[in-house]
C-alpha cells in the first residue's frame, strides 16, 4: 500500500488508516501522523532487524499498538464529533 508521496506507508500509517480522511480535516491528519509515528517507534524497538527480542518485548509492543490504535479512534471521534 503507497501513501500520497508514491512510498510504500510504514506499518504505523498502515494501523492508523492515515489515508483515510473524508473530510480533510488538518487536526484528523495531524493526530493520525502522530499516532503512526508512535506506532513505528514501539514496532521499530519490538521486532528489530537485527538482534532478539523476548517474547514479553513482543507482547508489550502489540499491547502499546493496540491501545495507540484504540487512543487514535477516539482522538478522530472527538475531533469530528457533531453535535
């Protein structure tokens, strides 16, 4: 999957769905790069290239994703909620 610059999106921007914004909203944009950015640091240190992680390192990583995910989400509602 490519983001809009033509390379191929970084498993953060993949999680956080950065391409999808309906209504262009600049704040929704900003807290999606954020939250990828967050996610990309935990996948970065959980599954290195090189070097072993522990099974617990794992585990907490997709933990710390799973909640930035959900964090994320929430962020989106509460930006564009209507009254």
């Amino acid at each position: 999957m490519e983001n809009t610059t033509g390379r191929e999106m970084t498993y953060g921007e993949k999680a956080v769905g950065l391409t999808f914004n309906p209504s262009n909203d600049p704040k929704v944009q900003k807290v999606k790069e954020l939250y990828a950015e967050i996610i990309d640091i935990v996948i970065n240190n959980a599954y290195p290239v090189e070097g072993g992680k522990t099974t617990e390192m794992q585990t907490l990583s997709t933990e710390a994703i799973r909640q930035a995910q959900t964090a994320q989400m929430w962020a989106v509602k509460a930006i564009t909620y209507q009254f």
